[in-house]
C-alpha cells in the first residue's frame, strides 16, 4: 500500500494533534473528508461509479453477463470482484499492486458474503441452468488513504446504478428453453442496496482513533479495524490490518465509532445518489477523465 515518510516530529505533531481531536487538516476524528461520488460514467458497463476522496481516486464498473449457477446455491446469482492497483506510486507496481489488488478482492468477498447484502435470487434465470453474474471491476486510478473505505462507497453506488435486462424463459412443446431479451433498454431490473454494507476504517493513533485517515496519518497508525456495516448500523464483518495490536476495550470503543459513523455514510451517500438520479438525462457528467 502506498505510504509516505515522516520525521519523528512530524509523526509526533500529528500525534498531539489527534489526541486533542484536532487532525492536521482541521476535522475532527470522526470527521471524513468532502468526497465527490458520480455515477453512470462509464457507457459499456451495466453500471459504475466514480469516488473521488481529495487524492484517492476510484473508479468501479460493473458488467452483468449470464452464467451457470454455482452448485452450492443453485437458483442464486453471484458477484465476481477484480481490482486492478493502477496507482501512480511506484509501490504498487508489479508484485505490490498485485497483492494489495488481492487483498482487497477478498475483503470485498468478505463483505458481500453476508446473505442479506444483495438479493442473489433476484439475478436467478433459470434455477440450476441460467443466471446472472455480476463482473464487478475496481480500478484504484490514484491512492490518498483510506482506499477500502472509497472503494466500498464506490461498489455501492455502481451496484446502484446497475440495470440488468429483463428476460423471459420460453419453453416449446419438446421441452427445450430458449432465453429472450428484451428489446427495450428502459425494460430492466434494479439492484436493491440498502443492505450493501460500507467499509469504515479505524485507524489507532495514540490513544485514540480516527476515520478517513490519510496517508500522513496512516504512516502514524500500527493498527486499524476495517469495520463494514449496513445502513441499519449492523456489522456484517470485521478485519484487523497492520502490525500493532489492539486491545479488546479499544476494539469495541471502535466498533461503537464505526456503527454511528456507518449509518451517517450510508445517510449522506443514499441522498446523493438519490438526488443525482433525480436529474435524469439533464445532470452534467464529469466522467472518469474529467
């Protein structure tokens, strides 16, 4: 993960500060960044979305094609996640990207593992034979800190923003099934995520701990908790990164944090996409090159 070099009494400055509940940047430790969230950006994808938090800059897309039902869950749809570190920093060329692109891969599998946070059955074709896979693509175009978070607000905007043509099973008197589309673009389905969970993560800095850290203040962390919660405030999954260790009063102070600061981003993300698709065809698009 990219990361930058501070003096011990930079790290100190920085440190004093977060233990007065006054970060480098003026907020406060549960204060996040202004983060600029566009959706519909990419015109060959099903859906996408792009997440600018001031230098960490995401872009997701989202294809669906049909497929064959896995064998454990046979009239369910499933999500398929790639990430791609195609960062400026020199860190994350070759084998570095490749492992923090893994890493966070999986922990998107975490995430979506829980059974409530999409509606698999509603991308089931044809049980047993058809449904519909969601190729969910994640580019990481510059890295400012707190990718985990940007990239969960990003998936779930584009998951958002998704339409799966609607198809119909037509069966002939021998039996056989043939798969129709429909014609119409505007004859779709869409994705239910007020259940998709947002990663928010903790970093510990001294005594306290903060959210949305940047890079600055990440190389001051030994520790952090990737919390991902719903917009309900329930966790679905926790993951503990870094070297330093946490203690179990600080892990539920964390949990607590990471419960009212999720549901104020879930809040906050659900109004801006509502009021983006409010606009219909009549918003100004700044797309990923903008």
């Amino acid at each position: 993960m990219a990361s930058v070099v501070l003096s011990e009494a930079e790290k100190l400055y920085i440190v004093h500060g977060v233990q007065e509940d006054l970060r480098v940047d003026g907020r406060g430790c549960e204060d996040y960044r202004c983060a600029e969230v566009e959706t519909d950006v990419v015109s060959n994808t099903s859906g996408s979305a792009r997440v600018k938090l001031v230098e960490t800059d995401i872009l997701v897309g989202i294809k669906a094609e049909m497929g064959t039902p896995k064998l454990e869950k046979p009239d369910e749809g499933y999500l398929e996640f790639f990430v791609d570190c195609s960062s400026n920093s020199p860190e994350l060329e070759g084998r570095g990207g490749e492992e923090l692109g893994t890493d966070i891969a999986n922990t998107l599998y975490r995430v979506f593992s829980c059974e409530n946070s999409v509606d698999l059955k509603s991308l089931c074709i044809n049980p047993k034979e058809h449904c519909w896979v969601l190729y969910v693509d994640v580019l990481l175009l510059e890295c400012g800190g707190n990718i985990f978070d940007a990239i969960s607000i990003a998936v779930k905007a584009a998951l958002f923003n998704t339409r799966i043509p609607k198809v119909r099973v037509l069966e002939d008197e021998e039996g056989t099934k043939e798969i129709e589309l429909s014609d119409d673009p505007y004859d779709c389905i869409r994705l239910n995520v007020d259940e998709v969970p947002c990663i928010v993560t903790l970093s510990k800095i001294g005594y306290r701990h903060v959210v949305d850290a940047t890079l600055q203040e990440e190389a001051c962390s030994l520790a952090s908790l990737l919390i991902s919660v719903t917009s309900k405030g329930a966790i679905t999954s926790m993951k503990k990164v870094g070297k330093g260790s946490l203690d179990p009063e600080s892990i539920f102070e964390m949990m607590e944090t990471g419960q009212r600061v999720g549901k104020s981003l879930h809040i906050a993300l659900q109004k801006i996409l509502d009021e983006e698709e409010s606009l219909g065809t009549s918003r100004p698009k700044v797309g990923f090159l903008g």
